[in-house]
C-alpha cells in the first residue's frame, strides 16, 4: 500500500466551490479528485515536454544532414 501524506492548499474561492462539485458530481473524495487532477497535468507537462525535445533533436538531425550532403556535393563536384 502506498503511504500517503497529508498537505494544505491555498486555492482561489471559485475553484474551491467548482472542486466540491465535481467531487459530489462524480462521488469522489476531494483527495482522489486532486491527486487524479495532479497525475494528469503531470503527464500532460511531460509529454509536452518530450514532444518540444523531440522536435528539436528533429531540427538539429535536418541541419547535420544537410550539412552531410552539402559535403558530399563539394566532393563529388
């Protein structure tokens, strides 16, 4: 079982009343709605995070093959 640890947050009135509905909408404690809440946004913010890496390792994979060939042109010129 996983332990689990008790924490306070300051959250703005509006967001508080929208959190108690959505609790007693879906019959979920306060708790499992957050951490639910905490473990999306942190896989969004992760994949988001890959994804920006991925494009520049794609940016920086298309200068060193144009770089490649453009050597390779000079050579067979």
């Amino acid at each position: 079982m996983r332990s689990k640890r008790k924490v306070s947050l300051t959250l703005d009135e509006d967001l508080c009343a929208d959190i108690e509905k959505a609790a007693k909408t879906f019959n979920m404690a306060k708790s499992q709605l957050a951490q639910k809440a905490f473990r999306l946004w942190l896989k969004k913010e992760t994949e988001a995070f890959m994804a920006k890496g991925y494009e520049e390792m794609a940016e920086e994979d298309k200068a060193f093959v144009d770089l490649v060939f453009q050597a390779q042109r000079e050579i067979l010129s």
